[in-house]
C-alpha cells in the first residue's frame, strides 16, 4: 500500500534548497511566492486538504499553472500529496515552527507604530493590559510632529475604564476577566467625560465589539481625543491595543481621517489586510 507522496529536497526538508526550488520554474516570481503563501495559509485552515480544483478556486488561478507549484511543493516537502488532495507537510511544520520561535510583539508592531504615526502626523501608541493594578501600559510610541500634540512615551500608563486603548483591551477580553475586573475597580471621574457607571462602561464595551474600534473624548485628559482598535494575534485573540491621540478638535476636525488610517494599520499588524505599501524601518527598541 503506497503511503502519501513526500520527498525531502537537499539539505533535508525545509533546507534554503528546498525553498527555491519550491520557488522556482515558469511560475517564479513575486506572484508565485505570494500564490505559495496564500496557499500554505488555506491548508493550514483545512486539516482535511485540498483538491487541485478546490485550491485552483480559492487562489483563483488556472490549474496548470497552480500544479506546477504544488510539484515543486510536494517534491520538496512542504506538501503531501495524496489520493488527489493536497495537505501540510513536514517542512510547511517547520518553517511555522521557526517562524513562532522568533515572534516578538514589540518588535512586530514598532514598524506599524511609526508607519501611523508617519501617515496621520498625530501620537501613536501600542497598548498592552496590566490586570493587576487594572490599566493598560503602552510598550511603543511616536509623538506627533506638531507643536501641539498629545504627548506620548514608552511606559506611560491610564485607567482601562478611562482610555480608548484600555476600553478595548476590556472589551476583547475573555468575559471572566472582563467582569472580574468590573467587580472590584472603583470608577473615579477624572474629567466630566469619564464614564463612571458599571452598566455605561458595559454599554460602551458592547459599542466597541460592534464598531471594533474605541472612540475616547475627554475623558482621561479633557482636552485630548484619542482612537483605538484591537490588534490581535494568529489565534484571533487580543495581544494589545493600537491607539492614535491627538488635540479634542483636531480630532474631532479629521476623525474620519484617522479612523480609517488607524483601522487599516490595526487589520495589517494582526495579518488580515495585505500591505499596499512600504513601513519604515523600525529603530531599535528603547533600553
């Protein structure tokens, strides 16, 4: 009984090797190697694997062109082919797997922190939740070029209750801890704005699910404004909060601006909207 088709390229699977061939042939070329990772991320979402047709379909390609592809694919091991369908490999295994091993959240969102911040000339954050002390830290940001300007630095610190990034975090994350802490934290005005009220904060929360974006006037600082969206990880679960701040009218002049500048960025960091256009290189992170 013939068992599946999977035949290690040189260098064993996975190996630099087996990568070009993978790559190479009368479909080389930026679109193949785009064509070949849409691929690999359809698979992994279909344990059961796929026919020619069905990939063919989904990529919207020609078959002929597409079965070269998956040749090079199962030759090299990053496919299995068998009875017709086409699944993982052993190599698609351990690229993941190398791929996992050097994640860095900081380090992935510091080029999308500066690429906002470049595109909507206003300060710019990443947030993550302290649940101890009930506040959401942020581990990246730009201040604004302009003269007036919210002001924004690593390590800076604000309610969940009271920040757009913080009611985000709240509102994505598990229901436990959502009400663990609605249960125990104290909901202290610190502008006229605040939300103070256990059922206007689960309100609020609900919104934002709905909207999945965070809009805060006044209510940390009374004249500031600020935005923010979830960023979340493969696994669909929220890692942090990207935020966008700025002056109460300058906001409020240039909201829909920075909404969809914002929103756009949050869909690129988690992996959902492709990249239209080049990030500035990420500085080195603070000491």
């Amino acid at each position: 009984m013939k068992g599946p088709k999977v035949m290690a390229g040189r260098g064993g699977t996975g190996g630099d090797g087996a990568r070009s061939r993978a790559m190479s042939g009368p479909t080389a070329g930026p679109r193949a190697m785009s064509r070949v990772l849409r691929l690999l991320d359809l698979l992994a979402a279909r344990r059961g694997g796929m026919t020619l047709s069905e990939a063919s379909e989904a990529l919207d390609v020609a078959k002929s062109t597409l079965l070269a592809s998956l040749k090079a694919l199962v030759t090299d091991g990053f496919l299995i082919s068998e009875g017709g369908s086409y699944s993982l490999g052993p190599a698609s295994y351990r690229l993941a797997g190398g791929i996992l091993a050097s994640w860095s959240m900081p380090d992935l969102m510091r080029s999308y922190v500066r690429g906002l911040a470049d595109t909507t000339q206003e300060s710019v954050g990443f947030g993550i939740a302290d649940w101890e002390i009930g506040q959401v830290i942020y581990t990246d940001g730009v201040n604004s070029p302009q003269p007036v300007h919210y002001a924004m630095r690593v390590g800076i610190r604000a309610p969940l209750y009271a920040s757009a990034a913080g009611r985000v975090l709240l509102a994505y994350a598990p229901e436990e801890r959502r009400a663990a802490y609605m249960a125990r934290m104290p909901f202290k005005a610190l502008t006229e704005a605040t939300l103070t009220t256990a059922e206007r904060l689960n309100e609020n929360l609900q919104s934002v699910r709905q909207l999945g974006y965070c809009a805060s006037f006044g209510e940390l600082l009374k004249d500031t404004a600020a935005i923010a969206v979830p960023v979340f990880d493969p696994n669909d679960e929220i890692v942090g909060a990207l935020m966008v701040a700025a002056p109460l009218e300058r906001m409020r002049a240039n909201f829909d601006q920075l909404l969809t500048a914002l929103q756009s960025f949050g869909r690129r960091a988690s992996g959902l909207e492709p990249q239209t256009q080049d990030l500035p290189a990420a500085e080195p992170s603070p000491m």
